[in-house]
C-alpha cells in the first residue's frame, strides 16, 4: 500500500489542531502506521509511537468481541435471556432480554433513571443492582437505541456472570487477548502510565463552523447534543452520570480518575496500531473461530431510526457499520468514537483501519472528515494494487 498523503493534508490543512494516529494492517501486516501532531498542543508536546489516547465508543467493539470469545467457547449464546444467568436482572419487564438484545441495543437500557455516582460505577456489585433495578426506555425487543454508557456495563455484567473464572470484562481481555498476544490496551489505565495519555480538546467555534460548511449532516450531531428536550432519552443519557462531561470548559475524559475504570464503551485507552491488532487477530482466527467472525460481516439491524440518536445506525454483535466506500453493496464492521476515532475492518480484503485523535471532532463515524478522507485513501491505495 502506499504513503497516504490525505493524513499528512489533514494536518496542513487544520484539519487535526492537536495530535493524531493512523495504523492500517493488510492481509496481517501492518503497512501503514503514522502519527503526527501533538498529544498536548498547549505544552507542545509531540504525538510520538508511545503516545495513547481514550477512544471513546469505539471500546465498544472491544466489549463486542470479549462477549464473542465466550459465545465462541460455549459460556453463553447470544440468544440466551440474561435472567438464565442472572436472575435478579428480570425486573421492571426485563425479563424477555436477550444477550442480542444487549449488543444491539434493543433493551431498552440506554438511559437510566438512578442516578450514578463516579463511587457507584467504581463498583460492580453496585452497578449491578442499580441495572437490576432499572425499568426499559421502552418494550424490550421492539426497538434499538443506542445505549452510549450503559452497553459497557450490561456488557461487563455478562462477562462475570458467564466467565468460568467470573472475571471483570477488563480482566478477561487482559488475560485473554492483550497479554497474550502483546497488544496494548487499558480499560483500568494504572496510575502510572497517566504520562503516556493525550490531552483531549473540544473544537471551537470556528472549527465547528467549519466542520459545518464542509459537511452539513453535522448539524444532525448538534440537534442530538442540544436540541432535545429535557424528557428525550439523549437529554437523559448526557445527564446520568453527571460526572461524564463534554464541554467547552469541563472535559472530564482528560481526569485521571475516569482512565481508572473498567468502562467497555467509553474508556478505552490504547494506540491506533494496537487497536488495530487486535482485530486483525480476530479476522485470523486466532482469537474467534471463523464461523462466528463470518456472522459479523453483516448487520442485524439496519432500517429505520435509532430510538436514541434519531439516525439509522446499522448494527449487530456489537458493533457498528459502515458501507464499503468503493465496493456496493458491502459493509465495514468496527466501532466509531465520540471525537472521531474509528475502528473499521474489511473481512473480504482483510483490511483493518484504526484512526485516533485527541483534538476531537463535533461528528463520529463517516461525519470526521479526517477519518473519512483517511479511510477512502486507504481503500483507494488497496484497489490500484489488488483486487479488494
């Protein structure tokens, strides 16, 4: 594959304000992997191979694939009710909830009414019994909203319930996957890698009128951010927890004390070419068999609106997916991240793509012109080369 020069424009071009990475594999060689820019611009330090980053929602697709492994060894199936192994979960019209329904998103979980404290979510027993407590947005089953928060810890319930050795969804990935295969990745950062990590930037006015200009289904990110009314299901998602914030002057992602948790959907902390890794190792077999890896290539939901976002967002297993740029009728399969960090991967060509960036971006997904105009050149390159 050749030099990209698209992430090289995204910097000249002020695309990237602060820092950001790309790692692509291909076939299981990594052939791309670039940083560049400044893991904090404000003290001028440089985006180097050791710097890391929170990923956001794309955690989620690591949390996917920790619920894979154990379908995969027999602990569970997707479409075993959650009561067959946690009981005391059937509350409140719970009862009918699947492990599917879990991953996408059709439990009715995406906002909960009990507030949570930084102390309940340091807690698994706690945070058990405040889901256990919790009454669905809406009939379990009938649709699927995005559950931005609550995934990581109804994911991270299922792994200790069905894990033989009841470990934490952090643990089993650490013993399982990272460990093992030398990958590098927190979900618990320690206190002392905290030096290693970005400072993580809002975009101001003028990038965001600028995003704006260039691509006008941002406006779609904004009326999901701060049109919605106070009783809507995303107003209750931004406000529960409170200690989540993503403000112009209060970003608490940068807190030390948040990299601490064992967060499946939000906190992820690694670099682009580990996250990418990771998946190759998975579209290798390595860590999932390959029947199981083929049921993802394509989605179980898709049509309609997201009951939370108000936006179609295909998904299945877990993940989140994107159309192919170049080949019709295909899907990419991965996770997007709040800010503009992605994870995508293509099982026919065997391409994985991981973008990350602390100078966060107003869209996810397809809607981060850096990632889009980065991705497209990747698959772009592929094809002038090969047949993908």
């Amino acid at each position: 594959m050749k030099f990209l020069p698209s992430g090289a424009r995204n910097f000249l071009d002020g695309w990237e304000r602060e820092g950001a990475a790309i790692a692509v594999y291909q076939k299981g060689e990594l052939v791309v992997d670039l940083q560049g820019g400044f893991a904090d611009a404000s003290a001028q330090i440089p985006w180097t191979s050791d710097t890391r980053t929170v990923i956001f929602s794309a955690t989620k697709a690591v949390g996917a694939l920790c619920i894979a492994m154990c379908v995969d060894r027999g602990y569970v199936k997707y479409e075993d009710l959650m009561i067959s192994f946690w009981p005391e979960f059937g509350q409140n019209g719970k009862e009918l909830i699947t492990v599917d329904w879990i991953m996408t998103h059709k439990a009715g979980l995406a906002a909960l009414e009990e507030k949570i404290t930084l102390e309940d979510a340091q807690n698994h027993e706690r945070m058990a019994k405040i889901l256990e407590r919790a009454t669905p947005n809406w009939i379990p089953g009938t649709r699927s909203g995005y559950h931005a928060i609550t995934y990581g810890w109804l994911v991270d319930q299922i792994v200790r319930r069905v894990d033989p050795k009841n470990r934490s969804a952090a643990q089993f990935f650490r013993e399982e996957v990272s460990d093992k295969h030398e990958i590098d990745f927190y979900m618990g950062l320690p206190p002392n890698e905290q030096h290693t990590v970005s400072r993580l930037t809002i975009p101001d006015r003028r990038y965001l009128f600028k995003e704006l200009i260039h691509d006008p289904r941002i406006f779609i990110v904004l009326g999901l951010l701060h049109l919605r009314g106070r009783n809507s299901l995303a107003k209750k998602i931004l406000e529960n927890p409170d200690w989540i914030k993503l403000e112009q002057n209060l970003n608490t992602f940068n807190s030390p004390e948040l990299h601490r948790l064992e967060q499946p959907a939000a906190l992820g902390i690694t670099k682009a070419k580990d996250l990418a890794k990771i998946f190759v190792l998975m579209l290798q077999g390595k860590l999932l068999s390959p029947e199981l890896v083929k049921k993802f290539s394509e989605p179980t939901v898709n049509g309609g609106l997201d009951a939370v976002i108000g936006a179609p967002m295909p998904k299945g297993y877990g993940f989140m997916y994107e159309r192919h740029p170049i080949k019709s009728g295909k899907w990419l399969y991965g996770h997007p991240g709040y800010g503009g960090t992605t994870l995508m991967m293509c099982p026919d060509s065997e391409i994985v793509v991981a973008y990350v960036s602390n100078g966060l971006k107003t869209g996810m997904g397809e809607l981060t012109r850096t990632y889009r105009l980065l991705r497209n050149a990747v698959f772009e390159s592929a094809a002038t080369s090969s047949n993908i």
